[in-house]
C-alpha cells in the first residue's frame, strides 16, 4: 500500500433472495492505515446485468447507474479489525485504503462463510513445539534441542 494513495477495490456478492451475510477484515503490517467500506446501491436498470471489472462506477458509459453511495464502515489505526455486514442483490461494495505515514502491506479477508471461525488454519498440534507468545505480527516459539547437539563432543 504506498503512502499517501487512496487505493479502492470493488467487488458485488452472488445474487441471492435473500441477504446475504459477509466479514471483511484487514490486518495491517506495521503502521496505522485508514480504510472504509462503502455500498453503492444500483437502479433498478442495473439488475440482471453483468459489471465489468474496466466499468468504473457512475461513469455515463457504464451500464451501472448508482443510485446511492454510503459509508457503512471507517477504521483508522494499526490493529486487526473486522466489518460485519449484510448484502442483497443488487449490491456493489468499495473498500478503500490509505496509508499517511509510509509504504506498507495490508493483508485483506473477504468471505461469505461466517461460520468459519478464524481467518487462516490454526498451526497444527506438536508436542515437541511450544507456543510461548502471540504478537500483532508474530509469534514466539520454542522447542527442545536436538539429541544429536546434546551428544557432540568437541575434540
């Protein structure tokens, strides 16, 4: 994320009947960032028609006329953080990011499926390893040395 550019990404969920719910969270490397989630609501004209990633949103050519825009969502800082929310179809989302104070990496996780519980697979279990500490962006281990170190003899 370079500093000091807004960047946005789009996206539009699955059409569905019925309300979709959805999670975004966006885990900052090392300095605080500031980042919305924004809804576009489309007319009615757009239903059933297909947004092309080249179509910017309310440009006169583009077969997506927004009716409204709002913001559901504003973080500022440099701690992980989660937006909630739910979507019907038609609905078009922007995320946008900026970074103020120096180039940085922003990890972001969308999904649909809520009933995942975390974000990436846990570390698998092992007695010989022993997770001392959990930091914002790391994490501590320790184990036991090997057999082969504790029986070399030094000539």
């Amino acid at each position: 994320l370079p500093k000091d550019m807004l960047k946005s990404f789009y996206c539009i969920l699955e059409p569905s009947s019925i309300p979709i719910p959805f999670t975004i969270t966006v885990t900052p490397c090392d300095v605080p960032i500031e980042w919305s989630v924004l809804h576009y609501t489309a007319s009615q004209a757009f239903q059933g028609k297909t947004y092309e990633s080249n179509d910017q949103p309310g440009a006169s050519n583009s077969p997506l006329n927004l009716k409204t825009v709002s913001t559901l969502f504003h973080y500022q800082g440099n701690s992980v953080e989660t937006y909630v929310g739910m979507s019907s179809y038609p609905d078009l989302f922007m995320l946008e990011f900026l970074s103020t104070e120096r180039d940085t990496h922003i990890t972001v996780y969308f999904t649909t499926d809520t009933t995942l519980g975390h974000l990436f697979p846990e570390l698998p279990l092992d007695p010989r390893i022993d997770v001392i500490g959990i930091g914002h962006a790391t994490i501590t281990l320790t184990w036991k040395p090997s057999p082969s170190i504790l029986y070399h003899k030094v000539n």
